[in-house]
C-alpha cells in the first residue's frame, strides 16, 4: 500500500480514536449528573439538619463548586481513557470492520461497553466495600437493597478478576494477528526484558543496614479495641507478639476519646495536667511538643512518623513532634468536601485505593473506608524512606475497629450469619440517642462486625511484622501493641461506643503487649494495674534514655522482668464530652446537662475552620465529667448532678463484669476511696472546689 495512503489511514484512526474519547468524556459526565441527582443533600446516614445544610451552602459554597468541579473533571479524564481503550479494543477485535463502521453504528457499542464498565467496578467495589455504598444501596429502597445483599453474598472477586484477565487475553490475542511480525517480536522482547530486568531486581532488593547502636521502635494501635477481643480465635497474630514478649492484662486509660487519649499517651500527663479534655480544644491547647516522647526521641537522633486514617485525624490538629505525619486533616471544609465526595457513589469505585487518596486525600477520612492493607502499605513507604540511616519512631494507627466498624471483604463476613438483612447488614455506626432495645439478631451482627475488624487489624498486624522479618528490621524493632480506647457492644445497658461513661471494663481496660527483640522478658502475663501514663517512660526506659520530669508515670520494666509482682498503681479515669443531650442511656439521667454538640459546638474561623467548643460552655463541660478511681480490688465513679454528687462503687474481685453497685453497702470503702480520687482531682491547678463539685476557674 502507498506510505502516503497508510499515514493517511492511521490519522484519520487517531482522529476516531480522540473523538471516541470525548464520547466517553460524556457518558462519565452523564455518571456525574446521576450521582448528584440521586444524592440527599449534606444528610448523614439519611438524617439532614436543615439549618446546618443551610449554614454550609452559605459559608462553605466556593469549597462545594471546587470539590464538584475536581470530581468532574476526574469522571471525564476516566471518561477519555475508557473510551480510547474500549475503541482500541473493538478495533483489535473487529479490525477495519470497526473503524470503518459509521458513527451511529459505532455509539451503542461503545456507550454499552462504558456502561458496563461502570457496572462492573461498581459491583466489584460493592462487594469489597459495600459499606461505601449503603446509603445509595441497601438504606434506599427494596431493589437496591436487593441487589446489594446478592452482590456480597454470592459473588467473589476472583469472578472480576478472572473477566478482567480475559478481556486483556482477548485483547493481546486479536492485537498480534493485525500487528506486523516486526512490531510482534519488539513487544515480546521488551516483555521479555522487563521481566528479567524485575526477577534481577527481586533478587538483589536491598534490605535495610541494621543500625548496632539503638533499637526502632512502633507503636501498633488500633482505636476502640477491647482488652478481651485479644485473644487467640480473633488476633492470633497479636498473641504471637505477645508469647514472644509481655502482656499487661489490665492496662487503663485516663479518657477514653481519641484526641487527649493520644496527646496521654505521648506526654505521660494526665488531661488535666496537659489540658486536653475533649476531642474539640481551642487552638492555645493543641501545642504538645514540650516534653513529649516524640520530642526526647528526637534529641537522641531518631526519626519520627505517624501513619493512620480517619480517626488519626487528631493527629495533624495537635503538635506532638512528629517529623512525618501521614493522617488525614479535619476541619468543617473537610466534612463538606468528604460528603460531597461520597455522593459520587458512581466515581468511588475507580478512587477507593492508594492512587484516590493521592488524589482525593480527603478519603482517609471516610469512617466507612477503613481499610487496614492501605494503611500498612503506606506505613511500609514511610520506613522504607527512613532508608535504615538512622533509628526510627512510628506510630501506626488503624481506625477499622472505631464505629462504624467498616472493614473490607472477607471481613465483614466472617463473623456475621449470611441470613441477616437488617439495618446493620454491613457496619453499625454511632447513632446519637438511639435505642438501646436492639433485637437479639442485631446485637449479633454488631457484634460480628466488630470481630471482623479486630481481625482485619490483626491481619494488617501479621503483615507488618512480616515486612520488618523480610527487612531485617524484626531483630532491631520494639514493638508495642495498644489502644487508645476500647468499646461498648450494647453490654448490661451501658450502649455502644466510647467515653460516654465509666462502667464496666470494656472501654477502660485497653490491650498492652510490649515485645523487646533483644530480650525475653521473665513475665509474660502480668496482672496487676499499669495506666496509659506510664507507656511514655517505659518505651523510654527500654531504650535507656531519662524519662523528663514532667512524666507523671512510671517504668513497667520491674513487672516485665519480674522484679515485682506489682507496683502498687492506681488509675484514674474522666469521661469526654456527651455529643447528644436525648436517649434513654441512664448516663443521661445521672449527668450535669449541656447542649448537644450542634448547640456546643463553633467554628473557629481564625484558625482553619476548625470545630471547638464555644468559650461559654468550656467550664460546663469539665464540672459535669465523671470520674474514676481503680484500685487492685475496688472501682469507685464520681457522678455530678444538679441534684448533687452520686457515687457507684463496685468490687471488682467478686464482681468482675461490675455489675453490683454496693455503695450503700459499703461507706467506708467509699469514703476512703473518695478522698483518693478527690485529691488527684484536686491536682488539676486549674479548679477549686465548691460544694462537692471541682469546678474551673473560668
């Protein structure tokens, strides 16, 4: 054939071929349309506060027209390249049949294939992540619902991946018999090539220069895990750790919410010594670097990182030290650009993975998108930047065990019963001022949907341990295992979730393994009380650096060793803020009243929009905490009301589940136990008190 009339020919294939493309730009914009016309405004879990959705339309309007303008433009660049590879397709499929063919011949092929296309990652992603798409799903109506519940109960992704494997096969098949022996044998030879260039590559891939000097250290730690869920049926991998170190059966935290929790942690102070005593602080209170574990570190030459999803939030809203923090960011433009997101239930499927969050970062903060293999992948990338240059300090963070408890395929599925359709099908969030009269099916799935995600964490765990062991990097590591918190599962009444009240041992009691690769420790499992205060000073203490005297704990290392039995400790606890002022949890009846977090609640537009309790309610909130003693035997709470102050008191040796309040029974023990607590209240310089209450200066 004439060169000039070959050249002509592959012009006007290149021409077809971007025209094709601006066809699937069109039909991706058509997706765009959809999922806006089939959204519910800013409403969440299918509740909308219409003054709320007013504010946010008239001060939050220019964020809004951005977000939606990044996530159309993303549906018609996937639209392009959708639509050239399915025209490349069918052109290697049908040859010159298909090129040739006119226009109206070629549209309902090409807008079919974009639309199955669609369908099938939608499917696909449905089934990994089917608590993304719930609310367009299963909470909309029967058929959807329908269709969600046959979607994950009879498909498998080896299905999508054996299709998407087929297509490419067809597709190479068809491509060499149109394309010329000498262009065959280039592409096998650059295939070739690239695989012994990567099989070279895999059996040369550098491990990390052991550092002789000092150990690494991580902090593994999963936000809401319950002490009693470790165990060997959920966690096999975290009772590895712990056969191969020490575990402290009865560790406690100090305030069983995430922010002060973490900053607990970190500083070894109790929340009233470094301020912090709600996930909502002004911005004076969220400077923590002075003193804190990541700043002594820092000082003995090591690196510092944190990687973690939604509920490591609190971490890029307070300074702790950190050199590296990979967590997402909230403020109110968060929330408007993550629910104008998630309305694109149609985009989600191409942006749920690694690339998305590049993209869009703000899907690291979905609750219902927690998924523990991103999050050890990115962990991984942090350490391998460390480059084994120096030793390192990281704290990897998972939220897949905090409300609403959303792991990803198989999880879900492990330890939930297949028959069950109700309204917690696929995660269970918190859900202000519900009903604590849940049917026995419910409570059941809640349940298993929680054991899901304490083995998704587990698994991501067993990873991570895997990837230090490939690294060399296992033999030079401490590793420690913790929570910020634990959970309520609708036990004895006391509901779901965290920080609300102080009964029972589900959310006080947090796991606590510290493993040391350069020595066995004597006990393996230790009884006796250790807090959340003295985990600063024996991290520190392991690697022989002077803890400084603003930590309020202690070293754990004479109970690991087996020097003592027991240090004689004795923990203490406050509650967070009550986001809901309605319910029939008996908290609500047995507390100081405010109003809910709507009405407490205020931007602080002089520092990045972020949600902060409003000035004339910081006071309210702190006089109207709970509080906590904990001794070896006893547990003592401290309940302010208008009415006045009410005492429970419970005999944790006989009554383990604490269940009997014996108060009454027992004056003396309460009277004892209530000058304890009362003078560590009384060690917060910022309040006095007043007729029975510890009340704040201002």
């Amino acid at each position: 054939m004439d060169p000039i009339v070959v050249k002509t020919v592959n012009v006007v294939k290149e021409k077809k071929a971007l025209a094709w493309g601006g066809i699937g730009a069109l039909v991706y914009a058509l997706f765009f349309v959809l999922s806006l016309a089939d959204q519910r405004l800013f409403s969440y879990m299918g509740v909308s506060a219409q003054p709320a959705v007013a504010m946010i339309k008239n001060l939050f309007w220019q964020d809004i027209l951005l977000i939606q303008a990044k996530i159309l433009g993303t549906y018609m660049i996937l639209g392009v390249l959708f639509g050239l590879a399915w025209y490349y397709f069918w052109s290697a499929l049908l040859g010159a049949r298909f090129w040739l063919m006119r226009r109206r011949g070629k549209l309902p092929i090409m807008v079919l294939s974009l639309v199955a296309t669609e369908i099938f990652l939608l499917l696909a992603s449905m089934l990994k992540y089917p608590q993304v798409y719930s609310e367009y799903f299963h909470e909309r109506s029967p058929w959807r619902q329908a269709l969600q519940e046959w979607v994950t109960s009879h498909l498998q992704p080896v299905y999508f991946q054996l299709t998407i494997w087929f297509l490419l096969l067809l597709f190479i098949v068809f491509l060499f018999r149109r394309w010329s022996w000498l262009v065959r044998i280039i592409t096998v030879s650059l295939a070739g090539s690239a695989l012994i260039v990567w099989g070279l590559m895999a059996l040369t891939q550098k491990t990390y220069r052991q550092n002789p000097v000092g150990l690494n250290v991580i902090i593994i730690s999963a936000d809401s895990l319950r002490n009693d869920h470790v165990n060997s049926e959920l966690t096999p991998n975290l009772i590895s750790l712990a056969q191969q170190g020490t575990r402290f059966q009865q560790c406690y935290v100090s305030l069983p919410r995430t922010f002060p929790q973490w900053i607990t942690y970190l500083k070894s102070q109790y929340p009233s010594q470094h301020g912090v005593r709600h996930m909502f602080p002004e911005k004076s209170l969220r400077e923590q670097e002075q003193g804190s574990l990541c700043t002594v570190l820092k000082k003995h030459g090591y690196r510092t990182a944190v990687v973690s999803d939604f509920a490591g939030d609190v971490f890029s809203r307070f300074q702790a030290g950190f050199d590296i923090v990979r967590t997402p960011y909230f403020n109110f433009n968060t929330l408007v650009e993550q629910r104008c997101l998630e309305m694109h239930y149609l985009l989600l499927p191409y942006i749920l993975n690694q690339a998305g969050r590049e993209i869009f970062p703000v899907l690291k903060e979905m609750a219902n998108n927690a998924d523990p293999l991103m999050l050890e992948q990115e962990a991984e990338k942090v350490i391998a930047g460390f480059k084994g240059r120096q030793n390192f300090f990281l704290v990897l963070f998972s939220s897949v065990t905090h409300f609403p408890y959303a792991a990803p395929y198989p999880y879900y599925t492990m330890f939930t019963k297949p028959g069950y359709q109700g309204r917690y099908k696929y995660y269970k969030p918190n859900i202000p001022g519900e009903s604590l009269d849940l049917p026995p099916a419910d409570l059941e799935q809640i349940r298993g949907l929680y054991k899901g995600a304490v083995r998704s964490f587990d698994d991501m765990t067993g990873r991570l341990m895997a990837y230090l062991e490939k690294n060399k990097l296992a033999q030079n590591t401490i590793i420690i295992i913790l929570s910020d918190h634990g959970e309520q599962l609708y036990e004895h009444g006391w509901g779901q979730g965290h920080g609300e009240h102080l009964r029972g041992r589900a959310v006080l009691n947090v796991p606590l393994i510290i493993k040391n690769p350069r020595e066995s420790f004597a006990v393996q499992e230790q009884s006796s009380i250790v807090r959340d205060i003295d985990v600063a000073p024996t991290i520190l203490d392991l690697l022989h650096i002077k803890a400084p005297q603003t930590m309020e704990g202690v070293s754990l290392l004479p109970l690991a060793r087996g020097d003592t039995s027991s240090l004689n400790l004795t923990a203490f606890a406050e509650t967070g803020l009550w986001f809901t002022d309605k319910g029939d949890n008996f908290y609500q009846q047995q507390r100081i009243m405010y109003p809910d977090i709507i009405g407490l609640g205020e931007i602080d537009s002089t520092y990045h929009n972020e949600v902060v309790v409003k000035p004339e309610y910081r006071s309210l909130t702190t006089i109207a905490k709970h509080r906590m003693i904990r001794t070896e035997r006893y547990k003592l709470i401290y309940i302010p009301t208008r009415q006045g102050t009410q005492f429970e008191l419970y005999d944790t040796s006989n009554d383990p589940q604490e269940i009997n309040n014996i108060a009454a029974q027992d004056p003396k023990v309460v009277a004892a136990l209530k000058n304890q607590l009362f003078r560590w209240m009384s060690q917060d310089k910022n309040s006095f008190w007043r007729n029975g209450y510890l009340v704040p200066y201002q």
